[in-house]
C-alpha cells in the first residue's frame, strides 16, 4: 500500500471527513476474530462459544503524509455507535494499528521477547487521544509516553471513520516506530465491537502483515 505525500496541513489530514481523503488510494482489509482458545478464562471461553468474536468483518484504509506527520484512516459500517462506559456490561467501540519494531514480529501474540510490536490503540470514549502501547508476547502491553498520537473520530450514518495523526520522527523516544520517505513498514489493524462484548484480546483482527510504502 503506497503512502503519497501531499503539501496539506496537518490539521486537514487529522479530519476523517476531510475531502482530501478522496484523493488518498483505499484499500479492503479483511478481519476475523481472535480464535477463542486463546482467551483468558473459562468464563470468557463458555460466553463466546454462543457468539461470534470480532464482529466487525472488514475496514477500509488509507494514509497519506506531509512529509512532517503521517495520517492513518480507518472506516467501518457499525450499526451501534458505543461511546461510553456507564455500566460493568458496557463497553466502547476501539481500533488500533500495530507495527513490529522489526522483522516479521508474530502478529497473533502481540509480538514475542525477541521481535516486540507498537501498537496505537484508539477507543470511542477517549476521543483525541491514542494511547502508544509497546507488547512483546501476551499480557505484555504497556503503555508508554512520548509518541504525541492524536486521535480523531467521526460517527455518521452507521459507520466509523478515525484517523491515527502522529510526526513521522520522534526523536528520543525509542518505544515507538520511527517513519521516512521511502521507506517500507509493516502494519496490522484490530477493531473492537462495544456492542458484542469486545474488549482487551476480544476483537476482529488482520490476521496477517500488510505492508505501508512512504513515497
């Protein structure tokens, strides 16, 4: 997936809405449920055998640059717009996108000791803001300080759009991805459905590695 760079201000790109964004290549990216031997508890196991995990099925993606910041978009149809968290049994809508720090880092366990991941991690209740997460296997995410993500998130007529704003150098800040032109990084995505109970390892992923080039 090739990014193109745009003399356009940052704030534009930052609008999911924002015209610009009918220039920008869009790409299908399917998405399934994490499989559910791999969840936590029996509880969890016996919940979801009667449901469907990762009830989001597909996004559309595009990105483009400034060469200053990158702006990463992504759309989905969501019937249930959950932004709140005012009960135990609610839960917010929330996508993410994650990157290995190097190689191909095993996508399906959040990295691994070896080949850790950055993961940007947006949810619907926290609007402009996008927490940096560095993971190296299961149950090893933390949030880290530093990487400036803003989030920006738009609802309407049934479907999600947000878009992942962040300067395409940090300097200094080692715990998250560093972009440049021409370069090539690796890139997964994950939603999380509110209205299905979806939360933590409870989500629809891409089960395999796309590839992002800053033209």
């Amino acid at each position: 997936m090739r990014v193109n760079s745009l003399s356009i201000e940052a704030r534009e790109l930052a609008r999911p809405d924002a015209g610009i964004w009918r220039q920008a290549a869009s790409s299908r990216i399917p998405l399934v449920g994490t499989p559910i031997q791999m969840q936590p508890t029996d509880f969890i196991k016996t919940t979801f055998a009667r449901q469907k995990i990762g009830k989001i099925s597909e996004i559309q993606f595009s990105a483009l640059h400034n060469g200053d910041v990158i702006a990463l978009r992504l759309e989905w149809a969501d019937p249930d717009q959950d932004a709140d968290t005012d009960d135990n049994d609610h839960f917010p809508d929330g996508a993410a996108v994650m990157f290995p720090f190097k190689g191909d880092a095993p996508l399906i366990t959040m990295g691994s000791k070896e080949q850790p991941v950055n993961a940007w991690h947006w949810r619907a209740d926290r609007d402009g803001e996008a927490r940096n997460n560095v993971a190296a296997g299961f149950g090893s995410s933390r949030v880290t300080r530093g990487a400036e993500i803003v989030a920006s998130a738009q609802y309407c007529e049934g479907r999600w759009r947000v878009v992942f704003l962040r300067q395409l150098q940090r300097e200094g800040i080692d715990t998250t991805v560093q972009f440049g032109a021409g370069q090539t990084i690796k890139i997964a995505f994950a939603v999380w459905e509110g209205s299905n109970g979806e939360r933590a390892g409870l989500k629809a992923f891409s089960p395999q590695w796309y590839e992002l080039s800053l033209a």
